[in-house]
C-alpha cells in the first residue's frame, strides 16, 4: 500500500511538472519568501540577522525522518494542520522513502512543497563515518567567501580635513571607501559547524594596532559547534546566540513578526544554541555553551565574556575619586574616526544563564525556564531624560522566566513571562490554529512593563525591544484553493509611558491585509495595504512657543501591486508599483515607486536587472523594495526625494568550485545636489556603489 501511494505521487509530479523538472536542489527563492514575511519594510528591523538566521537553517536542513513539532514550526512555512498532518502521517507509515511523498499528506499542496524543499533533506546518514578530523576534512559543506563593496562618489569624510579658529583639524575618516568581509564555514548538518567572519567597513583603517583593539579587519567572529555527542545535542566555544520560550530571555534568530504571513510568524520556537555568523558587531554571546539531553529533558549552561564598544567619562564620587562610567553602549560598529575609535571595545560584558526545556513523550507540551544574569565592566549611567528615566541604569541585570507550548488538535498554545531585576515584568501569551483546511487564525497578547529590561530579548512587539508597550494582535489567512490567498492582521498596541520623540502617553494600531493569485507557478499577482496610526511629537511653532510635548496622531498608508511572471524556464520578469500617503498634524504628503526587474538564468550564469522611479515628498514616504544582491547579502535601501535608481547583478559559476558574483547599482536624484550629512555628505546628485563576490566551495 505504501509503495503504491508513492507511485501515484510521483507520478502527479511528474504529469503537473513539478520538482524534478523545475526545481534544483538547493536553491531557494529568497526575494519571494522574505517579501511574504515581512510585508512591508521598515527601518526599524533588523533584517541582517533575519538574514544570518534564515542562512542558519538552510544550512542545517531538518531532517524531516528525525524532526519534531516544534523544529517544523520553526521555518514559519507550514500550518498547524499541516504540522499535525505531518506528524500524523508518520506515525501511521514511518519514515518517508522520498521527497515525492510529501505530497501524499493531507493538507500539503505543490507551494507548500516549494517553500519546503530548501530547509529539510531525507538524508538518514547525519553523522559521518570516521573520527571528528576526518569528517570535518572530508566534509561536502565546506566554503569561503570574499566580498568588497564601495560607494565611488567621495564623502566628505575622506576629503581632506579642514582647520578649526582654535587651529584644530575638523573629524574625517582614517580610513579608505571600501568594505571587506570574509567567511569561511566547513559543517555537516547536525554533526558540527566551525567557521570564522572578517569584516571592514568604509571608512576603517585595515591596520595592525593592539593599543585601540584593531587587528587588521575590524571585526573577527568566530565558533566552534558539536552536535549531538551522546547525551550532549550541542557544544560551542565561540560566538553563539539563543533562542528559547517566546523571546523575553533569549531571542535570536527568527523573530520576524508582523507580515504578510499573519499566522505562523507570530510564534517563536525554542532552537536553543546556534552559532552566530554574521558581522552585526552586537546582540550576540562570545564564551561556552552546552546542551545536555536527560530523558525528556534539556539542559543549557552558557558563560560569555564580550567585549562591547561604548562612551565612558569620568565621575567623581564623595570622596573626589575618579571612576568611569558608562554613558551609552554602541550599536553600529563603525570605527572610522578617532571618536567612533575611541569608543571601541571599551567596555566589557560578562553574561552566565541557562534554560530548563521539557518536552512530553507525545511532544504535545513543552515547559521550560529561563535564567540570564548580566554585568557591567562600570556603572551605566545614562543621560537622563524624562523619557527614559525607567530604562536601565546600574552595573548588573538579572532576568529569569518561564514558558509553555501546549498543542491541542489544530490550536497551538504558547506563552512566556519574565521579570527582571527592576522588577519589570514582560508577558506574551498567544494562540495559532487551523480552524478550517483552509481557513487560519492566530492571536498574540503582550504586555511590557515600561521598566522590564532584557537585553538580548527579541519578543514579538511593535517596538525595537520588549519594554513599555502593551497589545494585542490577530490575524487571518484564507485560501480557498491553490490560485486564491488572503491574509489579514490587526494589531492594537499602547505605550503607558514616554518614548523617544514622544513625550506622553500614547496609543495606536496597524492592519494589513494582502490578496494574491497564482493560476500558475509562472504567474503570482498580489495586492497589498497596510495602514498605521502612531503618535509622536508636534515640532512645528505654535502660537509662539515650541510645542514639543503636544502629540499628534500620525496615520500612514502603504499600497502595493506586484506582479511576477516566469516567461519559460530562462526568462522571468516583475513589476511593482508602490504608494503611500502619510497625513500628520493636517498635513498630508505622498510618495510612489515603479519597479521593473528583468531576471535570466542559464545553469552557470544568472542576471538580474531592475530600474525604478520614486518621487516622495518627505523622508516619512519613503519607499522600501527588497533587491536582489550577491549571495548572502541583504539590501533594502530607502527610496526618498525624487529619482531614478537601477542596478545589474551577476552571478557566473566559473567550475564546479568557483562561484563569481558582480553587482552596480546607482541612484540619480534629480531634486537635489547634495546627497546626505555630515562627513557621509555627497556633493552631486548620483551615488554609485558596486559589489565583487567570489565563493570557493571545498571538496566538490
């Protein structure tokens, strides 16, 4: 019976010309599914470890014949009822004999397939036969890659300085425009990970100087992880992140939130350890971790000792003594002034923490802890303001919590709650079901009291971070049949406190709703609004004095018509048009961008091209288009003022080994001959930058 259910799938594959005719193994189509989970771009997210993270799980493919719920949920691609359908059909007829079987599981179509394909394998041989050496030399998955990019126009940060009245220099950039980033990475899925990350960004001194902690590249990441080494599922010495429970402990990786996959995003997955690759020079441990599997439940210790940039000065006490103290922490990771130098690894951050995660023998319910302490090199003493008098201040942080995932039929229950030293409690508790094959439903509360502090949580929220904001989401995914889909979501959401640039108390609420056809894997046609109200600041003058505590309700609106249309299986094509307006304090202004991409691909060579128009009229309707770039590169720029911007990537396999990519893009604004600020200043209006990238695959 089993091997007849597999003929007949097969065979639908092969008469509808599916997988084995148009889909090459390991690829995946980043530009569609990124679009369908984040929806519409906004600056406040941080897309490159979105990135790093989905690049984690492509590289470490689920072993669909030994995966569990919880790691099925944690792509965001199937839905409860496909999950327990998945689960069910297993337990029915064992492990699965090929990739085409994926079809013959209730409630699994064609495009779920797709999306599924580049994040899991049936490959039953994890571990490798002979000693650690030996698998790591001999590993397949083994590769470095090389990137330089640049901008060719010349900031005002690499002219020369200029001199000050009091016989000063002004500040400039000691270093050259370029950008130089490396990464080697040799794994086996499951089995190990080892790696390191170079990088350099424009304006940094490639220079060998102990003194101010710069050793050539300016930032050098680096791991070493084992995995599953008896009853140990993994040990790391390196760089590493955590994620667990909903996100208020440990948070990294995958938290995506509000998109246009209403349902699946809005839950977290505990992933426990993974290896931190990317160059972001914060959010990320460096020290020990391990996970220690007894019977149905898991352990992890971790100790980290990092190096953090940050702006000190000094305090005198009661007894006239110095001490330094911490006024600010830095995020960008940029050293290329003698300020921006200066501010580099300053200050040190010890963390120690672990997680107690239990599962039950029918992997229907999970319970876990959570325990992270954090300390200081000095005091952190932030400037106060009035509107940051409740964030953190002091040497040491304890933050600790407990969580829960209980599956029931098609619902799935999770939640976690965590208190912080301060006493700030954060809470998050939701529901994902099925309510129908075609039909899903999600609902997520949250509430993040104005002086809970966790630094490296990533819970879902309407803020950067889980503090002062309390609200509720819900979203609705209908798709009659395999052509039609619509998707919805409304999120209210209050902050009790003030925040930056808003100085009271305030309220607001976004939806979006999205309706795509597809009457054909050649054709995807979607529409797309999003609106958003938020309150900020009034800065106008007002009746002669500045009102700069008087609030205004701001209310944005996004659309956005977008067509993509494979031509044959060489050719493909996209159009999008892109409008917002953005009416604040009676004042309304608008923005548009037209997009059309030309993409080829012939085996060893690919090429992409787009060209686009925008015309904004202020900086709050720029427009956000995700870009193709060089593998594992991310780039969203925003589009402001009026213009022209196109680019042209490449990608040319030179021998099974090589890979070569090369990409230019440049924008022409025509409302303006200064591009830019300060020492990023621009005098001209084009700005031009170009990418080189080569990879070279070990082993192949």
């Amino acid at each position: 019976m089993r091997i007849l259910i597999l003929l007949i799938v097969i065979n639908i594959f092969f008469v509808q010309n599916t997988i084995a005719q148009t889909y090459r193994k390991g690829e995946i189509n980043l530009e569609s599914f990124i679009e369908e989970l984040f929806g519409m771009q906004r600056t406040d997210e941080n897309y490159g470890d979105l990135y790093e993270s989905l690049l984690q799980v492509f590289l470490n493919p689920i072993n669909l014949n030994k995966t569990n719920a919880e790691e099925l949920k944690s792509i965001f691609i199937l839905t409860p009822a496909q999950v327990n359908g998945f689960i069910a059909y297993q337990n029915q007829f064992g492990k699965l004999i090929s990739i085409y079987e994926l079809q013959a599981i209730p409630d699994f179509d064609l495009e779920t397939i797709y999306k599924l394909l580049p994040f899991v394998v049936l490959d039953d041989s994890e571990r490798m036969q002979g000693s650690l050496v030996d698998r790591i030399f001999n590993s397949r998955d083994a590769y470095f890659i090389f990137r330089q990019n640049r901008v060719w126009e010349t900031r005002k940060g690499y002219t020369p300085a200029d001199t000050l009245s009091n016989g000063n220099l002004t500040s400039r950039y000691l270093g050259d425009p370029s950008n130089l980033y490396g990464r080697f990475r040799i794994q086996h899925s499951k089995d190990f990970s080892l790696g390191f990350t170079i990088d350099k960004d424009a304006g940094e001194q490639f220079i060998w100087h102990p003194s101010t902690k710069r050793y050539g590249f300016n930032f050098f990441s680096y791991h070493f992880t084992l995995y599953n080494q008896g009853k140990f599922r993994a040990i790391t010495i390196g760089d590493f992140q955590m994620q667990t429970g909903q996100g208020l402990v440990f948070g990294a990786g995958f938290g995506v939130g509000k998109g246009a996959e209403t349902i699946t995003t809005v839950r977290r997955s505990t992933i426990g350890i993974r290896p931190y690759t990317a160059a972001l020079e914060y959010g990320f441990f460096r020290g020990a971790s391990a996970t220690y599997k007894a019977g149905p439940v898991n352990i992890t210790l971790m100790a980290s000792n990092a190096p953090r940039d940050g702006n000190l000065q000094i305090q005198l006490d009661t007894l006239e003594t110095a001490e330094e103290i911490i006024t600010s922490l830095q995020s960008s990771g940029l050293h290329r002034t003698a300020t921006e130098i200066n501010y580099k690894s300053r200050v040190r951050e010890r963390n120690m923490g672990g997680n107690i995660h239990y599962q039950s023998r029918k992997r229907d319910l999970q319970i876990g802890a959570n325990i992270l302490y954090t300390q200081f090199g000095q005091e952190f003493q932030r400037n106060r303001q009035v509107y940051n008098q409740y964030e953190f201040f002091g040497k040491e942080n304890r933050l600790h919590s407990l969580y829960f995932a209980y599956n029931y039929q098609n619902y799935f229950f999770f939640g976690e709650t965590a208190i912080s030293k301060s006493g700030g409690k954060g809470s998050v508790l939701g529901m994902m079901s099925s309510l129908h094959t075609k039909l899903g439903f999600s609902v997520l509360w949250r509430r993040f009291d104005r002086d809970f502090h966790s630094f490296y949580g990533n819970a879902f929220s309407e803020g950067t971070r889980p503090i002062n904001e309390h609200g509720v989401y819900f979203g609705l995914n209908y798709k009659p049949n395999q052509k039609f889909n619509w998707a919805l979501y409304y999120d209210y959401f209050k902050f009790p406190w003030l925040r930056y640039r808003v100085y009271a108390p305030s309220s607001g609420n976004e939806w979006l709703t999205r309706f795509s056809y597809s009457p054909s894997r050649k054709i995807l046609l979607f529409a797309q609004i999003r609106e958003e109200s938020k309150a900020r600041n009034v800065s106008e003058l007002s009746n002669n004095f500045q009102s700069s505590y008087q609030l205004s309700q701001g209310r944005k609106w996004n659309y956005a018509f977008n067509l993509d249309y494979a031509i044959d299986n060489h050719w493909s094509i996209k159009s999008r048009i892109m409008s917002s307006t953005f009416d604040f304090n009676g004042k309304k202004t608008r923005g548009f961008a037209i997009s059309q991409d030309v993409n080829v691909d012939y085996q060893k060579w690919r090429l992409s091209t787009r060209i686009v128009l925008f015309d904004t009229e202020d900086y709050d309707n720029r427009q956000f288009i995700f870009e193709r770039n060089v593998l594992w590169l991310f780039s969203i720029p925003a589009l402001n003022g009026q213009g022209m911007r196109y680019y042209l990537l490449g990608q040319y396999k030179i021998s099974p080994k090589l890979t070569f990519w090369a990409r230019y893009g440049r924008t022409i604004y025509t409302d303006r001959e200064v591009i830019g600020s300060g020492l990023q200043e621009i005098k001209g209006n084009t700005i031009t930058e170009t990418v080189f990238q080569l990879q070279y695959q070990f082993n192949r």
